[in-house]
C-alpha cells in the first residue's frame, strides 16, 4: 500500500483503489473496448465475482507505482497510438488522483474485436 504521513495521521491507499481510477481512465481511452483477464484462471474468478479491476495489475515500488493494463483493442485502429494513448491517460489520471509518481505503465493488447456489436 501507498502510505504517506502528516500532521493529522496516515494515508494508505489500497492497489485497488489505483486499480480502479486505471480501469476507469483505460475504459475512456480511444480505440478500447474493454478489458481482458492475464490468465484464465484470474479471468474465470473475475467473471464469477464481477471484479471492477479485472486486466489491471497494481504493484508498490517503494514511493513508485507499477501498473500492467491488459487492453482489448477495436478492429481499424492503429495500436501503438492506442497503447500509447492509454499509458499517458492512466499516468496522468493516477498521479493527478493521488499526487504519487507512476514509475511504469506496461500495456499488454490482449485481443482484437472486429465489427460493430460491444
């Protein structure tokens, strides 16, 4: 967990809570049309339990955060411009929240949707 100190006690913030504000600002980037699990038996579990984070994985480097996004990309666009675009909008939405510095943003594309149904 992400602590900080002041006056008036400690601050923690839960991975998940980074996870969350990532999952929100992937979902609005440009070219996404969802997110994947990393492996099927994570996926398999999210699914069931309906997990708000799935295909975000929050890790603590000491004052630094790591974050690995695992995309579903739209058929028609280009991809480096979508992972690109998706790295800057989760930085900037994370360190923004949270005033802590995003050491690393890795974006996996898992899949590609073709046509027009969601």
């Amino acid at each position: 967990m992400s602590k900080e100190e002041t006056t008036l006690g400690a601050i923690h913030v839960s991975p998940n809570a980074v996870a969350t504000i990532a999952y929100h600002a992937t979902l609005r980037s440009y070219g996404v049309v969802g997110l994947a699990s990393k492996n099927l038996a994570s996926g398999l579990a999210q699914t069931i339990t309906r997990d708000p984070n799935r295909g975000i994985s929050v890790r603590y480097n000491d004052d630094k955060i790591d974050i690995a996004i695992f995309i579903i990309v739209q058929h028609g666009t280009r991809i480096a411009s979508v992972a690109t675009s998706v790295a800057n909008t989760v930085q900037f939405n994370v360190e923004k929240a949270l005033g802590v510095r995003v050491n690393s943003i890795d974006v996996h594309v898992a899949g590609l949707r073709v046509g027009d149904e969601n």
